[in-house]
C-alpha cells in the first residue's frame, strides 16, 4: 500500500489556506453570528405567544427551536441545511406578526380586544412577555450559578511533590533524551496572535539556532500541542519552515485547542478544515511510525489507516467541499489514541487528543477524552507492555498547588480534563508512567501517587504565564528499570 505522505500534491497547505476564507460550510463565525441574532429574535417574539397558559410552554418553544437552529449546523448536506434555515426564517417572521401587532397603535384592533378578551391584547402580550422573561433570566441565573459552583467545587486529582528531588533509580538501564516543548502559537508572517502580540516564529527559530548541538542529541521531541494560534496553513507551514528535517524525524506532534478550536473572527475556518490540516501534519511527520487502533480493534499504521480515505480528504483539500460533514470528524476520532515508536530506543509516545472539538468562544478550552479513546488507550497499553511508554496529550491531568488567586485557581480549575479521573484510572499501575502536557503556559513538575510523574511546559516560545520567565524549554533524560518502568531526571533549561 503506498504511504499517504507520498501522495498529497505540493504544496498542501496553501491549498486548504484559500478555502479557509470561503463560506460553504455554515459553520463560521458569521454563522454564529446569525445564529445568535435568530435566537434574540425567537426570544423576541415566540416567548410572549404563550405566557398566560404557562411560561414554560413558552420556553419550551424557545428550546425547541434552539434544537432546530443548532441542527442546522450539524445537517450533513448544504442544501438540507439552506432548507432548513429558510422555514425557521418564515417561522421567526410569521411569530414576529402578532407581536408587532401587540405594539402597535391601533385603536380599532384595541377595541375589538377590548370586547371579547376584556382587556388590551398589547397589555397580554406586555405581561406575558415580562413573566417570560423573568423567568428565563431567573433560570439562567441560577443555571450559570450552579454550574459554575460544580466546575469549580468539583474534586480533582492533585499534583503532589512539586519539584521533587530527582534521582536516578538504581535499576535504571539506558536513557534516552526527551526534549518537550508546549504552546509554540505560531503565526503567518507579519500576523498577530489572535489574543494580542507576536506569534512564536522568532523565538522558535532562535532556540532552534542556538541550541541545534542539543537538539541535535535529543532521542525523541514532544510538542504537546498549540503548535499554532489559529490553525490555518501559512501557520502550519511556518512550523515546516524552522524546523530542520533532522528534527522532524524525532518529533512527536499532538493538538491543542488553538489547533483546532480557536474561534478567530478573522478566518471563517471550520473545525472540520483544521483537523484536515492537522492530520496532515501528524502524517507528514509522523505517519509512517505511528500506529492506531481500528474500528475493528486492529493496530495499523497511521499512514496507511488516512490512506484509506485518500480520496476524500483529496476532495476537501482541493475543492473545498465537505460531501459527507460527519465524515473528517469519523476520521479524526479513529485516529486517536496513536502510538509514536522510537524503536531505536524500545520507546513509545502514546498520544492522548483531550480537546473537546467546538469552537465555542468559551468552551473551546475544555478538555475531555471521550469513552472510545480511553477504551483504545488500554489497549495500546497492552500492545507495547515491552516497551518504555510515556504519555502525552495538551490538557492538565490535575489540579497543581500553586499559590494562586481565586480567579487563577477558577482557570486552573476549568484547564483540567473533565473527565480526569476516567483517564487516569485508564492508566495501568503496573509500572511507573510518565505524562507530559501543556496548555496553560505554566511549569510544574510532580508525581500523582507513586507511579505517575507529570510534566507542564511553559510556552516554549511566550514563556511562563505565572512567573514571566523568558521562552525556553526543558531537557530531560528518561531512565527506564528492568520492569519497563520510566523516569525523568533533574531537567536542563535551555533559553
């Protein structure tokens, strides 16, 4: 079976660029824009049909039409989607007619109300429309309150031994140099961060330069995802562009949220083109020595799993056009967990995707690993029992005892897997493991329970968010025992 690196036309990813500014997909910023006025305008309208009846016959209409309007998106075919849209406008716009009618001026229709309803239809409507409100406002207090208080009271795994002494196990046999780096926020040339200032490009390529003898020596590189700040091509082709081939052959790449979630008002881009994009890159580098785990439980390399669907992907790239919009994501979701083999080094990086896929100005930094992908996990754990594993994704595992204020620990809080429990207890305890992750920009270095150290990178190219310290990465050595168990030793900072 041909490679699928070898297959995709030059060059890729200036391809998929110039659809990323076209609006086919109904799934852009400008769509939830109007998605957003439609809802006020149902609001507007529909609730104040009902009120006296009961106000929540009312919100169940505005719940009932949010369904409508969110299904929309997930249509899977453009015409459906443009047909369906076109009822709920005639709808909203037939709702809308009583409700003019109730603020209007006219005196006839008053007196006629008058008559056979006993009191003013605009003074019905008036009241039925404040109740309504009322309550909606009161449930969305209350709703926002507790979920908040959940999120933030909820129970989570706790780092422990920050900073612990390193020292190597007596046991140990071989080492093998890891270098990790986190949250790189590439960005195309002469363009800025989506949250304001320069990308990574220039303090990326100055650590390559300066310290190419030691990259030069490290066994394997983890980039633990935002390897860009939007997710589009040119950003992907800066990354090609400083790093030397040399070092791409050692590198271990996985998502973060910027890659494929970032809402960016400035690139009508949909989640499904940036995961495109993304599995590229993920071929590109690391294809041919990376295997999955298949619908049907096989372990096939990732390289020849993306082949299958070659002439699809093909299609997206070239033309733009999502025939099936449920098929990049059916795709995606198979990919993950991957196993990245350094067989020189008996070493295998298993790659964890923790990103919720959305692209919800909000929820776009929320982490989960969905039941399937823990079910996959445990079994690449069992395949590779002969090898050294450590484990990489973007999110937190666990919540660090930092010295930090209320607001700081509610945003640590919501940068932990939802699910942290499920996926740590996926982790067998037969040996001790090694987990390295990003995301927020800031450093720690700690041990869950006695089998489980867990790295955080600061920003390899921004720095560190908490203590402003300059961009750098750290530099370790990974021992392993005689039962495959793998630590990490005092790690060297390089800036």
């Amino acid at each position: 079976m041909r490679p699928i690196h070898n297959t995709w036309p030059e060059p890729w990813f200036p391809l998929i660029d110039r659809v990323s500014t076209t609006r086919l997909h109904g799934s852009g910023t400008h769509w939830q824009v109007v998605k957003t006025v439609s809802l006020i305008l149902v609001f507007l309208t529909a609730v104040p049909l009902v009120p006296i009846v009961s106000p929540l016959v009312g919100l169940a209409l505005l719940k009932a039409i949010n369904v409508i309007v969110a299904s929309c998106i997930s249509m899977k075919w453009r015409f459906r989607r443009a047909v369906v849209r076109g009822v709920l406008t005639g709808i909203v716009a037939s709702l809308g007619v009583p409700a003019l009618i109730a603020c209007s001026n006219l005196e006839p229709l008053d007196r006629l109300s008058t008559t056979f309803v006993g009191g003013s239809i605009r003074m019905f409507y008036a009241s039925g429309f404040v109740i309504s409100y009322l309550v909606v406002v009161t449930m969305l207090i209350v709703g926002c309150l507790y979920g908040w208080w959940t999120d933030f009271s909820r129970r989570l795994p706790t780092i422990h031994a920050m900073k612990p002494t390193y020292t190597r196990p007596a046991t140990a046999v071989g080492a093998s140099t890891i270098v990790h780096w986190s949250d790189l926020h590439l960005t195309a040339p002469g363009e800025p961060r989506i949250e304001g200032g320069n990308g990574g490009n220039q303090e990326l390529q100055r650590l390559v330069t300066k310290h190419a003898v030691s990259l030069d020596g490290a066994s394997a590189l983890i980039l633990s995802g935002d390897i860009t700040d939007r997710g589009i091509g040119s950003e992907w082709e800066e990354f090609f562009r400083i790093l030397p081939p040399s070092l791409l052959t050692r590198c271990t790449l996985l998502p973060g949220n910027h890659d494929v979630n970032i809402p960016d008002p400035h690139f009508d881009s949909p989640v499904e083109l940036r995961l495109v994009r993304t599995m590229l890159a993920l071929n590109k580098v690391q294809g041919y020595r990376t295997r999955i785990i298949d619908s049907k439980h096989r372990c096939v390399k990732l390289q020849d799993f993306l082949y299958q669907h070659h002439d699809q992907l093909l299609d997206i790239i070239r033309e733009g056009h999502f025939l099936d919009d449920g098929l990049v994501r059916h795709i995606w979701k198979q990919i993950f967990p991957m196993a990245v083999e350094y067989s020189n080094r008996k070493l295998v990086v298993i790659c964890v995707d923790s990103n919720r896929l959305t692209n919800n100005l909000i929820t776009n930094a929320v982490g989960n690993v969905g039941r399937s992908n823990i079910a996959r996990l445990k079994m690449l754990f069992s395949r590779y029992r002969g090898w050294n594993q450590v484990i990489a994704l973007h999110h937190h595992v666990a919540l660090p005892p930092l010295d930090e204020s209320l607001l700081n620990k509610a945003k640590s809080t919501g940068m932990v897997l939802d699910n942290a429990d499920s996926f740590l207890a996926a982790i067998p305890t037969d040996r001790a493991r090694v987990v390295f992750h990003g995301h927020r920009h800031i450093e720690y270095h700690g041990k869950i329970g006695d089998r489980l150290q867990v790295i955080s990178a600061p920003s390899t190219t921004l720095g560190n968010e908490l203590t402003n310290e300059k961009p750098g990465f750290y530099l370790f050595q990974l021992y392993a025992d005689s039962r495959r168990s793998t630590f990490v030793s005092e790690p060297t900072w390089l800036e």
